[in-house]
C-alpha cells in the first residue's frame, strides 16, 4: 500500500512539471476518454450476457430434485440401415409400429428405432444414442417395449438404465431400471412384467408411461416358482394375465380390474401338469386358448374364465418324433390358428363359432405384433424378408 501512495506521489509532481497542455489537447483527451468509456461498457455488457447464457445452460443441464433427466437428440444417420436379423416389431394401433434396426459400417453396428405412422408403407429409422454393439451379435441388442403411438422403451440386458422416447425417437432419456416404490394398478399405457426369484412368490414390476418402474402393489398369490412368462399380457378389453407354474403344477391367473386383484383360471387336461402348456391366447378378453404340445396334442378353448372348456385338437395327428411343439396365433376376430409340423408347416383352423380344428393349407407360419401380423420367408417363415398384414390374407414386405 505505500508503494501505491509512493508511486502516485512521484507522478503527480512529474506532471506538475510538465507544461499545461494546448485546447486542441484536452479535446483529444476527452474523445479517447469516452471512446474507452464505451468500449469499456459495451465489452462490460457483453461479458454479463455470456456469463448469463452459460449460467442458464449450466442450470438446465444441472439435475434437480424432481426434475426430468436430459434429452438426448438422435445423432446422424451411419451407413445403410436394415431389420435385424430377429425382428423386433410392434404395432400400438393400426397405423403406428415400431421396429428395431442396424447399421453396420464397421465391425460394430448401431441400432436405430424405426417408426411408422402409414400402417408399415413407409418407415422413418433414427439411431438410438449411445446404443451400439458387435456386428455378427445373435439375437436382438435391446427389447422393444411400446407404450403408446410414439412412446417406446428399450431394455438391455444388466444395464441399470433403460433408453425412453415420447416422441418416436427424435430425443430420448434414460431411466432407472430398478422399480421404485408400489402403484395400486397397472395404468392405461403401461406394460407389466413378471419378476420371479428362485424361491419366493412372484411379483410384477410396471412400467409407467414416463418410462419410470414401479412394484404392483397386489401381485397374484403363490407359492415360489420355477418358471413364469416375462411379461404380463393385456388383452383387448383391458383384462390382465398371468401364466406360470412350479414343479408341480401350471396356473392361470386373470385380473379384469387393472391388477388390483386376482382370480385363478382353472387349465383344463394335462395342461395343468408343470410344462406341458404355453401359455394362453385370448381373444377380446374372453375367448381363452391353450394349447399342449406334450405328452399329446390338444387345443382347449373356454369362453367363461375356464369354468367350461371344448377340446378343439381332436383331429390333430400326433407328433411323429414326440418332441416338436406346436405354435398358435389368435386372429383379430378370434379364430385361432395352429401351425404344426412337418414341414412345410401344416396351418389348422378354429373360429369362434367352430368346436374343432380343421386343416387349412400349408403355408409359413405367422405371428402378431400389436395391430398387425407380421410373417417371414422360408418353411418356418423365420426368414427374410419379412411382410406385414392388417388381415392375413394380403401382405406387403417390411422395407425400411
């Protein structure tokens, strides 16, 4: 400090020394001072504003208690883009699906959700970001989970975080994939899974229409498992099922109030033995099939909850080698088909009105995806490429 006071001293007798200076001078000295005046300030104004701009940004991107995780925006397009080699398709209505797809320039391939709002004309694929994985890789990469017309899940294995989109992949989130706290029912827009853990009764997990998880908070009641369906499946008309069994034996559960209660379906045959049924097809909620592979074919189908049900697979031949299963599709209208081998597979039908099953042709098999079938090429149709169809009578070929 007395080195400043020292310093100032020495400049103010230096310019006492100095002769005064001339008019012209001064008016010089004034314009330079408010020259810098006002570079000073508007250069003063500027910094404030990028200091409030990256303060704002900062802000937004910083987490805070409640709020919504960031939204990341889907990064360009790489290379050519194709269905993966197992499809993952779904339909939320007639005109809205989904598919999962690639594309591998290298020897690592990017995935991309591919959205539709034509029905399946044409199709609109964005990369997923951050969602990569080794080229040549079996199976898919994720599980395609739809919620709604533009909202999608995706689930990867072991990973604590799943990838979400409300807005048919233009930007995504991430959310846990651990459940947190319980909800009362399984909501409007939301898919439920079974969770079994070897020795302890099921419980369901929901996700929510944010993408969020939570526990059902009233489960069926049972005993430990050993081997349940992964997903809850809701019917048309709203009705919740639930399919399992242990050792010894298989059960059928259905919820008609969102899952905030449970009523035991009683399987019919051999298809209340452990293993020996599939899992149910329903129709509108009230049509229920099950078919049994092993020791014998049948089809069964009940139209009350399983208090009554008719044996359709009276005609069916037996399996040759005793070993390969059969598969069912339910129709839109509720006829079921069954596909039977040898091949190419033998294609069985049962309309609502019908009491048995009758041969229709040979043909590949097909499957639903939502609103819509799909079905690929090939005898066991698990070929590309792939087609979809709104009736199963005409089909158009998926292209992306």
């Amino acid at each position: 400090m007395h080195d400043v006071e020292r310093l100032l001293r020495d400049e103010l007798r230096r310019r006492s020394q100095l002769p005064p200076p001339s008019a012209a001078a001064v008016v010089t000295a004034v314009h330079g001072l408010r020259r810098r005046r006002r570079i000073t300030g508007v250069a003063a104004v500027c910094a404030v504003a990028v200091l409030a701009t990256v303060a704002g940004t900062v802000a937004s991107l910083r987490p805070t208690a409640g709020s919504a995780p960031p939204a990341f925006p889907s990064p360009p397009p790489v290379g050519a883009v194709s269905l993966l080699a197992e499809p993952e398709v779904h339909f939320a209505d007639a005109d809205h699906g989904f598919a999962l797809a690639q594309a591998c320039p290298t020897d690592v391939c990017q995935l991309y959700l591919a959205q539709t709002v034509d029905g399946g004309a044409t199709w609109q694929p964005r990369p997923v970001p951050g969602a990569t994985f080794p080229a040549g890789q079996g199976g898919s990469p994720a599980t395609l989970r739809v919620l709604g017309a533009t909202t999608v899940a995706l689930d990867t294995f072991e990973s604590p975080t799943r990838r979400f989109t409300a807005d048919g992949g233009r930007t995504w989130t991430e959310q846990p994939v651990q459940p947190r706290g319980t909800v009362p029912e399984i909501p409007e827009g939301g898919l439920a899974e079974v969770r079994s853990e070897p020795g302890k009764p099921i419980g369901i997990v929901v996700l929510l229409p944010d993408g969020t998880s939570s526990t059902l908070a009233t489960p069926p009641v049972t005993r430990p498992l050993t081997s349940m369906w992964s997903n809850v499946l809701r019917a048309d008309d709203g009705s919740d099922w639930v399919y399992g069994g242990d050792d010894n034996r298989t059960w059928l559960w259905v919820s008609r109030d969102r899952g905030r209660t449970w009523r035991e379906v009683p399987l019919p045959g051999d298809a209340a033995l452990p293993g020996n049924g599939q899992g149910p097809e329903i129709a509108h909620g009230r049509i229920v099939y099950v078919v049994e592979s092993y020791p014998k074919r049948r089809v069964w189908r009940s139209v009350d909850d399983g208090a009554h049900w008719a044996d359709l697979g009276r005609d069916l031949p037996p399996d040759p080698g005793g070993d390969i299963g059969l598969g069912a599709v339910v129709a839109f209208d509720g006829t079921l088909f069954v596909f039977g081998p040898p091949l190419p597979v033998t294609v069985y039908r049962a309309m609502p009105s019908e009491d048995r099953l009758g041969r229709v042709g040979d043909v590949p098999p097909w499957q639903r995806v939502g609103a819509r079938y799909l079905q690929g090429s090939g005898p066991k149709g698990t070929e590309q490429p792939f087609r979809l169809s709104a009736d199963g009578l005409t089909w158009t070929e998926l292209r992306l």
